[in-house]
C-alpha cells in the first residue's frame, strides 16, 4: 500500500506490470487506477521571516479532494538560519549600495564616493599642504585638478552617504 501523498512516478511503478503508460500521468488516468487526485489549494498567506506553510490532509470539498495547509511558526533553528541568510542578502546589496556613491561638490564636480575612493582621498588629503593642488579622476572619468579643501569636501560627504547606508542591514 502507497500511502498519500504519491508520485505520478510511484502510480508508474505500482502499475508497470500492467498499464502502458504515455509521458505523462494525468489525473484522469490516476482516477482511472482508482487513485482520488487532490487538488492543490492556494497556500494561505503567512510571514515568511517566522512562519513556514505545512500541507495537511486533504479535504473532501464540493467533490473533490482539496489540499489543506496549516501555518506554524519556525523552529529556533529554521528562524536563526532565516534570519543569517536575511542578513548576508541585506550586506550584499549594502555593498552595492556603497560602491554606487557619488557625490557633488560645492564647485559642481562629482567624485566617486566608494570605499576605495574614500581611501584614496583620505591619503591623498594626509599627504598634502593646504594650499597643494593635484589631478584626480572624477566620477565621469573626467580629469581635474583639485586641492586639499575639495577632497575634504567630498570625503565628508561620501562619509556621511556612507554611514547613513551601512546601518541598514541592521535596522
């Protein structure tokens, strides 16, 4: 005896001595076995962070078998490996988000605002004398000659687009 539920592979195998059978089981062929085919019903809504859907037995409706399902909360360790997984997906597209920053100026340039961009304005600022200028590639790969203040500028600004994006994951 198969018990419920079973595969149109499994109705092939228990009949495979005496039907033959086409690329398919359709549901007429199973009745015709003496299999009652249950129709699956929508899954009712739930909170997917805390919740899993759970099909229970079918019910005899309106004449014929309908899919159940009941909704139960997530086990501790179904909802710790939920939530790891929500975590790693909102750092990766943190990482997007942060590597896509651009900011403007006050003098209208845009700069690259990304990690590494900070990092090098940082050194870039370390390194120079309040009155130096230098070339700097902006965001549009344009090049321009800069000084001191306007990289402090913009590594500020690319700071704070930074910071207000790395607690998201977290909230």
């Amino acid at each position: 005896m198969i018990a419920y539920p079973i595969t149109p592979d499994q109705i092939r195998h228990a009949h495979r001595a005496s039907v033959s059978f086409g690329p398919t089981v359709t549901p007429d062929v199973a009745e015709m076995l003496g299999y009652d085919v249950v129709h699956v019903d929508v899954q009712p809504l739930f909170d997917a962070s805390t919740q899993s859907p759970v099909a229970a037995d079918p019910q005899f409706v309106a004449g014929v078998w309908v899919q159940q399902w009941t909704v139960r909360p997530l086990n501790p360790v179904e909802l710790a490996a939920k939530q790891g997984v929500a975590l790693e997906l909102a750092k990766a597209s943190r990482a997007g988000l942060v590597a896509a920053i651009t900011v403007t100026t006050t003098s209208g340039k845009t700069f690259d605002g990304d990690e590494d961009s900070q990092n090098r304005m940082a050194r870039a600022i370390a390194g120079m004398e309040d009155t130096d200028q230098m070339l700097w590639v902006l965001a549009d790969n344009s090049l321009v000659t800069v000084g001191k203040a306007e990289l402090r500028e913009a590594l500020r600004m690319a700071g704070i687009e930074m910071a207000g994006i790395w607690m998201v994951p977290y909230q």
